[in-house]
C-alpha cells in the first residue's frame, strides 16, 4: 500500500526513474520509516485485507462465473502456437488487495 500510494510523488520528484528503480527508492523509504509510521502502514493493510475477505465472503457470482469471477470455459482447444486467449472476468469481482508493501534487502 505505502508503495501505491506513494509511487505518484516520487515519480514527480524523480522524473527519470524507471519502474525496478522507483521500487528500489521506495522500499529504502520505507525502511527508513520509524516503527510508529510502519504501524499505520501495517494497520491500513489490515483494513484493506479485511475488507476484501469481507467482499470475497459476500459476492455472489453471476452465472457463467466462478467463485473467483473468472469465466467457467471448458478447456480450450490449441491456439496457434501455444497461445491461450485472455479469459474475462466478472466486473464486480472483488478486487484483490495489493501487496502490503516491498521490501528489498
């Protein structure tokens, strides 16, 4: 979460950083976090796993979906070259929660 939510800012800040490098950045940021900040991180985690499992428990899926929201196909045939179409999913499937954060040592 703390890397969403603060990838936008230090894009701006840093403007040539490519996607591995701004990852990077923000990881050295959050590890220079004081424990108390990481706290409020780690809690708004929480919620937002709370609130998918909350979301997951109750969604009922329309027919032609699974539990997940992913489209009931029966296996498809060979494509060319051993390419799979992109399955769809259902557009009121509960959204995953993100990763909590990244941290590289």
């Amino acid at each position: 979460l703390y890397q969403n939510a603060m990838r936008d800012q230090f894009k701006a800040q840093n403007p040539g950083m490519t996607f591995g490098q701004l990852s990077k950045y923000t990881s050295a940021m959050y590890a220079e976090m004081t424990p108390d900040e990481k706290q409020a991180w780690n809690a708004r985690a929480e919620a937002d796993k709370a609130r998918y499992l909350h979301e997951l428990a109750t969604y009922v899926p329309p027919p032609g979906f699974d539990s997940k929201g992913d489209v009931i196909v029966p296996p498809p045939a060979v494509f060319g070259r051993g390419k799979r179409p992109k399955l769809d999913r259902d557009a009121n499937a509960p959204k995953s929660n993100g990763p909590t954060l990244l941290i590289y040592r």
